[in-house]
C-alpha cells in the first residue's frame, strides 16, 4: 500500500497491509497535525502534492528500504488537501523479522520521504498561514534533542505513534505546483 490520499488515514489498514507470519514486529509512525508550531496556534494543515511523481517517489523509497533492511513489507500513505489538527498527515507501517531493523527502516523512511517526495505542506494558524520549510521561507524550529536519560530512539521519528517530523525538514529544492 503506497498511496496519496485525500480522506483520513487509517492506521490499522497500513498495518494490515504489512502483517506477515514470518515477521516478529511491526513499526507504525504516524504524523499528526499539532495543535501548536513554532510558537502559534495551529488550526490545520493544507497538503499539495504532485500525486504521480509522489507516488512513484515513495516506491522507490520502499524497494530502497527493502534492499538495506531485512524488512518484509512496507506501507506508505500521505495526505493530500486539508488536515485538520489531531489528524494523521502521513502514515508509515514496516514489518520485519525483528524491531530494530522495522524501527530503522521506518525512521529513514520518514526522514527520506520528507527530504525528496514532491509534497508541500502550508501550515494555517490564527492570523495567517504559511508555507512550511527553508524552500518555502518558513519558521525553522531548531531539531529537539531528548533530555538526559531518555531512549532516544524510542523518542524519535519511528517511535510506535508520533507527531510528525519538526518544521522545516530540509527537503530537495523543488518548486511548488503553479509556481
């Protein structure tokens, strides 16, 4: 399952889709639209995205993540059009024969999809709205480090359920639609 899709995401189908018999753990990342970034009140996300390039884009992720990890099935889905706050954004399921390779597989897939999948996010708030990300011009919060004794990797972007990835992940220079 590799989709953009304009209704809510459901998390069981991803994991679902990548249930497996011969596979001991099953990653799921979700991103969620928070309620506040960068010091305002969100009140929803709007998604554009070049949905065939997109697509294309995130399979060739998937068969990367299969070539480098030992996973058995991989699931991804982003939303397209308006995302309103606690909803999923982007969905990401990875099933292996053990959880270290699923949660590192998922976290460099979440990382990687935000750096070169042609998909642009513009962040509505009480006052106005803006394109997110260097390449847009907007806010740059600074990468949240986890405080001392934490499990960081358990913490990080492919923990079981989580929001999604701070603002401004760079990703590669490309325009957005209609410009």
């Amino acid at each position: 399952m590799i989709a953009v899709v304009r209704e809510p995401i459901d998390p069981g189908g991803l994991l679902d889709a990548v249930g497996d018999p011969r596979a001991g753990a099953a990653v799921l990342f979700l991103g969620t639209t928070r309620s506040r970034n960068a010091g305002r009140t969100v009140e929803r996300l709007e998604y554009e995205a070049f949905e065939t390039m997109a697509v294309k884009e995130m399979r060739r992720l998937a068969a990367q993540a299969r070539r480098r990890w030992p996973v058995s099935r991989v699931a991804m889905v982003h939303r397209a059009g308006v995302v309103p706050v606690g909803e999923a954004s982007v969905a990401i399921a990875v099933s292996a024969g053990h959880r270290a390779e699923a949660f590192e597989a998922a976290r460099w897939l979440i990382d990687r999809l935000k750096e070169i999948v042609p998909i642009w996010k513009k962040e509505h708030y009480r006052g106005g709205a803006v394109w997110i990300g260097p390449q847009q011009g907007g806010p740059v919060a600074p990468p949240r480090r986890a405080p001392a004794g934490a499990a960081g990797e358990a913490r990080g972007a492919a923990a079981a359920v989580g929001n999604e990835g701070v603002a401004g992940r760079r990703r590669t220079a490309r325009a957005r639609p209609g410009r």
